[in-house]
C-alpha cells in the first residue's frame, strides 16, 4: 500500500507511455526470468530445491511410463472387443486397473511436490525482494519512479504468479520431451509417415500461433495487471480519506476519478478478450483436428485388415501426446502471455533496487556520520533536479543548540529535514550527522503503526520493554492521561488512525521521543493541530530533555525553544540567525 501522501495513480503521462519492458515471447525474456530466478536456486535452499526438482522429474518419468501403458492397453481392449475376443478383453482390463494403483499415487504425489516447491521458492523471493524493497529507504524512492507503478501489486501477486508458472513451465516442457521421445516410438511403429505429417503440422502451427498472437497477447496481460492494480488503489485510497472526502463533499470527483480507472482497465479488458477469441478459435480447431487426423490418415490400413481397430487409438493418443508435446508453446500461449507479462514487472521492480538511488551523471550530497550535525557547502535540489531549494548552506548545530527552520511555503524547509534523514540527497556538498537511530523525525500527519499502544508508544524500537508506569507517566506529560483505559490497555489492538483526532495522534507522537530520548528529533510542523497551551507544553518536555530540537514551523512563540533560526529566502538564499534577536515578519507567519 502506498503512503499516504502518495499519488492516487501513476502519472498519467508515464502510466499512457508505459510499455513492457520486452513485449515479445523470444530469449530476452527467457534470460529475464533466469534472472529473476538464478538467486533461489544458489541460496541457502538450494540443496531442498534442488532435491524436490529431481523428485519432480522421477515422478514426470513414472508420469510418462504409465501413460504410455495406458494407451497401449486402450488399442489392446478396443481392439479384443472389435475381435470379440472375451479373455483378451478381460485380461487387458485387469491389467489395467493394476497400473492404475501404481499412477495415481504417482499423478498425486507429483502436483504436491510441485506445489511445496513453488510455496518454497514463492517464500524466498518475497523475503529477499523485501529485503531490497526496505532497504536504503527503496520504497519511499519509488514514489519518484511513475514508470514502478504499484511495487505492492509486484511483491504480492507478481511473485506467486512468477514462482508457479515458472516452475509449471520447467515442468511442462520436461514431461513434453519425455512424451516426445516415449510416444514416438509408439508412434513410427504404427505409420512413420504420421510422424513427418505431425512434424510440419506443428511446426505451422507454432509460427502461426506466436506471429498473429504473441506480442499482441503479452502486451494485454501486462496493461491489464497495471490497470487492476490501478483501480484497486483508486477505492482503497477512498476508504482510507473517507472522512475528507465527505467533508470536501467530493463524492462526485472521487467517482469520476475510479470510474475513469475501471474504463481504461475495462478497454484493455475487453480488447484482452477480443484476442482471447481469437487464440481460442485457432487452439480449437487444431486440438479438434487432432482427434480426427490420425484415423484419417491409417484408416485405409485399417480397413484393408493390415492394422487391427485398437491401432487407430494408439495412434490417436499417441498423435495427441507428441502434438501436445511439441505445440505445448501455442497451447500455452495464454499462460505465457500472463507469465511475460509478470517477468517484465518484477524485473523492471529488480532493476530499480539494483539502480539504487545513485544516478550516474548526477551530483549528490555526500553524508559521512559524526557525533554533530553540519551542513558543509550544500546545495539542495529536488529528486528530479528540476529545481534548486536551497544554495552553498554551511551551518553547524551542535547538540543542545536546537535550529528553528523557517521561510515561505515551498522553499525546501521540509525537504532540509529529508536531508537530515537521509532520504534526499540530490545536490552537491555534504552532511554530517549522526546514525538513524539518533535521530527521530515527527512529520505533520503523525504515522500511526497496527497494533497495541506498547507498539504505538514504542515504534519503532518494538523490542525495547518498557514498564507500564514508565508508559503511563509518557501519557500524562503529553496530557493523553486516559489512552490507556480507552485502548483497553496496553496490549489490546486498536485503531488509532480511525478513533484518535489529529491532534491526538501528534501528542501522542511526541510520547515516544520522551520515551525513545533521540539526540536529535526533526518536527516538520509537528504540532499544526494542537492549541498553543498544549504546543508550548509538549515543547517545554522536549527542551527539558537533552534531545536537540530541529523544528519546521510558523508559530513565533516557538522560537524561545531553540538557539538558531535558519531564515530560507526566494532563488535559494538563506540566512542565520539568533534566536533571542530573530524576529518573525508577516510573510513567515
């Protein structure tokens, strides 16, 4: 799910120009989902993995045998009844239903192995694309990549789909060249020149099906994932800003706005299954064909008494198991056309971790850890490197000298405070500041984890245990005195983003700096929603402290709690001031 300042939907010019990274079913895409899969395979899990796979391919052999006996025993009693031979149909029968004992065992125990190991696999690559998506701040820098429209989507759903389909088509194409080599046999014992018949028919097929279909196919899948992933957001991001909505009574842009996102997603939807009906027509008229073609073909065998009628039914199934075997890409072409769909997503997700943040071509602020926080020569531009926010900044703010950040709307105060966090770094210069875990940042719209109040109060040191009188005496000093009993305790789960007010939530966030006791607490507007009373009080705590405050904020009164005021002007200035001479004017307010 995406934060909550995030956009509802990806930028309308990046989401119109958004392409697959590769629409085509070629060895691009092939190398792409080696790729993605290479790392399981040579982890830690690799031995089990490794084990399943070879279990898999004994089953798919016992998988093969058995079918070959079955459809050499429906030519052996279809062709005892045609002879009205009574012991020989019998006798077929019996043994029969003896392979079935053996097979189904085999068929069962096949799809559960298949199944644990794409369980397995799908387990390891969600926790390693996590590990790279929380890692360097990774998810937050997406918000910046339109083209990485809904990661959520990726990590959930793109996953699962990769690791089944990718393992469905290991397999398929195994058991394919098993069937190939078992039925062949079956086969040219029958009528060689079926064999070279059912070569070309496959291999027309084949190019027919992937020059008409494949690129058009991929190209829906993947739209289609965007679009319902899309149209998702839209009515989650409804339910989360309901009470706004309702307030702005902006019932009728919001339904608009969802409504615009199911018509793309119903467009391509029903392009998808324009295409589908075609696919389906060319797929079933040769899998019909195929019942047909090999008793066309040895049936004047037949009737001439050369073959026995059984022959046509081992023909007919074997003719049906190497079609299968050697169409088995035009057959999958569907399925194919989802699973490239999935690759491109994932791997474009892969690429971006793996770029990182780091541009190449461009300068960035240089950040080196150190016990005080000072700005060296910095000069500050937004992530794209549109605009420049603040030019050559060199200030120092020792521990115990709080800074007060102030300056007209849209001059970078919040974005110093990114800096400082380590969340931007586009410019040049450098920082030094203390580790992350020093620093504790208190935005606006304070964030609210899921949990208990000890979770709440503790985030996001979760492990730290706190007494409850400890707790308690956090809630007085923020004036929140009866949360507990409104929770129903300390561990009861509750939603505090649904029932607490703003107001609430920031005081609430300023208990746990009292409890975390940081070095350095980043306020960006911290306390908009509270009255001056409750402001003046929850800063005096802070100040009593030993934590040095860094405040975003219009409020003069606030001034008195820091030693420096960093005054940001128009075209980049800046200027440093005393707090006891700085005096707030009109335009600051």
């Amino acid at each position: 799910m995406k934060p909550r300042n995030a956009k509802a939907a990806p930028n309308e010019k990046a989401a119109k120009n958004e392409k697959p990274p590769s629409n085509k079913l070629n060895l691009k895409l092939l190398r792409r989902a080696l790729t993605l899969a290479k790392p399981y395979w040579f982890s830690e899990e690799k031995r089990k993995a490794r084990w399943l796979v070879v279990l898999l391919i004994l089953l798919l052999i016992g998988d093969t045998e058995f079918n070959v006996l079955f459809n050499e025993q429906s030519g052996e009693f279809t062709s005892a009844l045609a002879a009205r031979e009574g012991p020989r149909f019998w006798h077929s029968i019996r043994i029969y239903f003896a392979l079935l004992v053996g097979a189904v065992p085999i068929y069962s125990y096949y799809y559960y192995t298949r199944d644990k190991l794409a369980l397995h696999w799908r387990r390891w690559l969600t926790g390693n694309f996590l590990d790279r998506y929380f890692k360097h701040h990774a998810f937050y820098r997406l918000l910046t990549k339109p083209d990485i429209d809904n990661p959520d989507q990726r990590i959930s759903e793109d996953i699962a789909s990769f690791t089944q389909q990718s393992l469905g088509f290991l397999l398929l194409f195994t058991s394919g060249l098993f069937q190939l080599v078992a039925f062949s046999k079956v086969l040219w014992g029958i009528s060689s020149y079926l064999v070279f018949f059912l070569v070309l028919y496959a291999a027309a097929g084949t190019l027919i099906g992937f020059g008409v279909f494949g690129e058009k196919m991929v190209t829906l899948y993947f739209n289609q994932r965007r679009r319902e992933a899309d149209f998702r957001f839209g009515l989650v991001r409804i339910r989360e800003n309901a009470e706004s909505i309702a307030l702005y009574h902006g019932e009728k842009q919001e339904q608009a706005q969802v409504q615009g996102l199911f018509g793309d997603l119903f467009t391509n939807f029903n392009n998808l299954i324009g295409w589908t009906l075609r696919l389906n027509f060319f797929q079933y008229s040769q899998s019909l064909l195929t019942t047909v073609l090999p008793s066309v073909i040895i049936a004047p065998r037949v009737l001439s008494g050369e073959l026995e009628v059984g022959r046509i039914v081992q023909a007919a199934g074997a003719f049906a198991a190497i079609l299968s075997a050697l169409t088995m890409l035009v057959d999958s072409l569907e399925n194919l056309s989802r699973f490239a769909a999935g690759v491109g997503r994932l791997d474009s997700l892969a690429r971006s971790f793996a770029a990182g943040h780091r541009h190449p071509t461009r300068d960035k602020i240089l950040t080196r850890h150190g016990e005080h926080l000072i700005f060296d020569d910095i000069t500050l531009q937004t992530p794209n490197y549109e605009r420049t926010l603040v030019k050559a900044l060199s200030i120092s703010v020792p521990p115990g000298t709080g800074l007060m950040i102030v300056g007209a709307s849209g001059l970078g105060k919040s974005s110093l405070l990114r800096v400082i966090a380590g969340l931007w770094d586009a410019g040049m210069g450098s920082i030094e500041r203390p580790g992350a875990s020093d620093i504790l940042f208190l935005p606006q719209h304070a964030y609210m984890v899921i949990g208990s109040l000890r979770s709440q109060l503790s985030y996001p040191n979760l492990d730290r245990k706190v007494p409850d009188a400890e707790l308690r005496e956090v809630l007085e000093r923020v004036n929140l005195p009866g949360l507990e009993e409104h929770c129903g305790g300390f561990d009861a789960p509750f939603d505090f983003e649904k029932i607490l007010s703003v107001g609430e939530r920031q005081r609430l966030a300023f208990a746990r700096v009292l409890l975390n006791k940081p070095r350095y607490v980043l306020l960006d507007e911290a306390t908009s929603a509270l009255d001056r009373q409750n402001e003046s009080a929850l800063y005096r705590q802070l100040a009593s402290t030993s934590t040095t405050l860094i405040s975003v904020s219009h409020h003069p009164a606030l001034v008195q709690y820091h030693a420096q005021v960093l005054e940001l002007t128009a075209d980049g200035g800046w200027c440093l001031h005393s707090a006891a001479e700085f005096r707030f004017t009109a335009d600051l307010e």
